[in-house]
C-alpha cells in the first residue's frame, strides 16, 4: 500500500469509549471530502478503565479494548488508506498510568 503524503492538514479525534474506531472509520469519507490528510489521534492504547483522555495508558503493548477491537482498528486503518490518509498519534509517556494496577510494566519495575 503506498504510504500516505506528509501531512497536509489534520483533524483532531478524541477517543474514548463513546467515540471508538467504528466512529472514526465512519468519519473518514467526510474528513476526506473536507480535506484533511491525516487524522490526529489521541492515544488509542489500553489506558485506565473509563480514561475520557487515553493519556494515561497502562499497556503500551495493546489498543484499548474500550475503543473496539483490533478488527475495529484494522477496518478505520483501512478506510484511512482507501482515501490515502494517514495517521498522527499523540502520546506523552510521562503520562503513563503508573498507579494502574493493569500497567505491569510499572508493577514489574517495583
């Protein structure tokens, strides 16, 4: 697939549980039309249970499975690249959930 343009202009996506990558995927074609050339997400890995912000991730290793599953995941990306756009991530490390009893990376450090 050929990778999308740098970007061009972006359009910020909130993610959380009301708004999962079902709701991104069917915002695409519209996103499109207004030209916009790359979503700019906030974090989508497993954060906290109910994080209306995604910073605060326990497991940088998985998506958030309150956001929709991998398939989930897989059929935005691929709505994304039926319109060859692409992707920004936000992610701010420093805020990672480090009392999240789920972020075993912090556990394991302890």
């Amino acid at each position: 697939m050929k990778p999308a343009p740098p970007p061009a202009a972006t359009y910020r996506l909130q993610f959380h549980a009301g708004f999962t990558f079902e709701d991104a995927r069917r915002l695409v074609p519209y996103l499109y039309d207004l030209g916009v050339s790359h979503i700019y997400a906030s974090p989508y890995l497993r954060a906290r249970s109910g994080s209306l912000h995604g910073y605060d991730v326990a497991d940088p290793s998985s998506l958030n499975p309150e956001l929709g599953s991998q398939e989930d995941y897989d059929r935005m990306v691929a709505e994304l690249q039926r319109h060859h756009m692409g992707q920004l991530v936000d992610v701010a490390p420093n805020h990672m959930g480090i009392g999240h009893p789920g972020n075993y990376r912090w556990l394991d450090v302890l």
